[in-house]
C-alpha cells in the first residue's frame, strides 16, 4: 500500500552567506512549501534576508569559536533535528552549499525520494562536487542562471555522501558525514551537489572570511572546527590547478558503479567516535554533468 506523501523539513545554519541561501531556498521552496524550510541564523546581528520571506527563521546567539566549538553546534543541531521529528515525519538537515537532486531518469520526486526514509530511517545520497573548471569554463558564475550549465563538471567525493534524510533522531560526527545508524542506504536516485568549489573566485573570498573566524581564537583550527576549515587559499586554488592537469573531463555514465560499491563495501562501525562510517572514495578525475541533470540547480 503506498503510503500517503510525507512531511518534510529542511533545516540549514548560515552565517553571512546570502549567495548559497538564496539558492538552497529557492530550490527547495519548489518543492515544499517554504513554511518547511528552517533557517538557523548564526549571530544576532543576522539580519533575515527579504528572499526567505516565508521560511521558518530562527536567529541564535552566536557562539564564539574555541576548542570544541563546531561539535558542539552539531551537538545543538542533532537536538533541534530530533524536536522537528516530532512534527515532520522526515527532517533533511545539511550545510547550504549542499543541494539533493533525484535522477531525473529514475522517474522519482524528490519529496518522494525523500520518504522513503519513513521505511528504511536514514538515508544518503550519493555526492558529487561541482568543482570550476577555470580552464574550460573562465567566466565568473552567475547566480541568476543555472548553476549547472556553467559549471557541468563534478568530481566524486563520498564524504558528502552523508546520512542527511531521516526519519528517526541521530547523533552525528563533526560536519554531518557519520552518524550512529547502523544501516547504510545509499539511495540510487539522489544526488547531493556540494557547490563549494563551483566559482574560483567565490570560493577564495569565503575561505578568507573562514580563516578570520579561526583567528578569533589561539586554540588552534583543528581543536575548533572541521579540516576544510585549515586550508589555505593557496593550497584551494593548487587544487583547482591539480584537476586540470588530470586530464580532460569523462563524458560517460554517471551512475558510478564502482564507487557505489567501494562506498557501501566499506561500511563499518568506528568504535572511538561511536559512529558507523564508509570509507573515503575521492580523486582528482572530473566528470561531465549529463544534459538531464543541468537545469535542476
């Protein structure tokens, strides 16, 4: 018997980022209606952009980074989670830069690839990393077009594969990639798009702005927040250089086989942290974005 369509919130927590905002409430408002869309903004001196008129916004003291610091916001954000759950039958809950997809060959909609997690409790999607291929794609983005068709080029990265649907409340590690669900289900639907690295000049600004939170405190980047946070800009814009020098993009089926199976081969139960964990699969090859997909973001 099919079940009748589920209630879903998605949930974010931005500071100073109106650029991803406007974009994960734009997507997502096409989908559900925005009275389902909870944005936690990080600071009283956060001002609700006119863009999320009609989103649930909840604006927070902001918490001065320290030893600690981002697992502690992860602690808030599993609690916060688990009191939607109460009223939502599925709360999505993951970093603005990250956008769920269905598969438009699956047939499947997102709200409905999205319930599934009634029946199975956790669910992650596969994730690919829209990276700038500054060699091939030079212009700035422009936010005011589809993202995709600017930048069609992802790398895979399954550390964004993370259990970001569920139906049941989770303690997650430090920036969402684990939880303690037993149970792996990497949807053959999803999609999650990590838009970090889409504009070279973007990403560059955004992790200055990173290293100056950082500075507020003399604990040290790794006592304070995730290994994302220490890079430096040199070392990103070596990155994006290192993917042009692996070659040109494959133009080939994006199911990813291989990587499915290494990631759901590797699943297993960290007993230090408390949490079940894939392992890593990530390289520098890039893949070329399939024409189905590139008027969805």
């Amino acid at each position: 018997m099919r079940l009748p369509e589920p209630t879903i919130a998605f949930v974010t927590m931005v500071r100073d980022d109106h650029v991803f905002l406007r974009l994960w409430v734009e997507y997502y408002a096409r989908h559900v209606p925005r009275s389902q869309l909870f944005i936690l903004l990080d600071g009283f001196d956060q001002t609700p952009p006119a863009f999320t008129a009609g989103c649930q916004i909840i604006t927070l003291p902001r918490s001065t980074p320290g030893p600690g610091w981002d697992m502690k916001r992860w602690r808030m954000l599993a609690d916060f989670h688990s009191t939607l759950l109460g009223r939502f039958d599925v709360v999505v809950l993951n970093d603005v830069d990250e956008i769920i997809v269905p598969d438009p060959d699956s047939g499947i909609s997102l709200v409905d690839a999205i319930g599934r997690a009634r029946e199975v409790g956790v669910i992650s999607p596969f994730a690919v990393e829209v990276v700038h291929r500054f060699d091939l794609c030079p212009a700035p983005i422009d936010m005011s077009r589809p993202i995709l068709r600017q930048r069609p080029h992802v790398r895979v990265h399954s550390s964004y594969a993370k259990p970001c649907i569920s139906a049941v409340p989770l303690r997650w590690s430090l920036g969402g990639h684990h939880s303690d669900f037993p149970k792996l289900h990497l949807d053959p639907s999803l999609y999650l798009f990590h838009l970090r690295f889409l504009d070279r000049g973007m990403l560059l600004a955004r992790q200055a702005l990173r290293h100056a939170i950082m500075q507020e405190d003399k604990a040290g980047t790794a006592a304070i927040a995730g290994n994302g946070w220490a890079i430096s800009s040199g070392d990103i814009d070596g990155f994006l250089v290192a993917l042009q020098a692996e070659g040109p993009p494959q133009d080939r089926d994006f199911n990813f086989d291989w990587q499915r199976k290494r990631i759901t081969g590797s699943w297993q139960h960290d007993q230090a942290l408390a949490i079940w964990r894939h392992g890593k699969v990530k390289n520098l090859r890039t893949y070329v974005v399939p024409d189905r997909f590139l008027d969805l973001i």
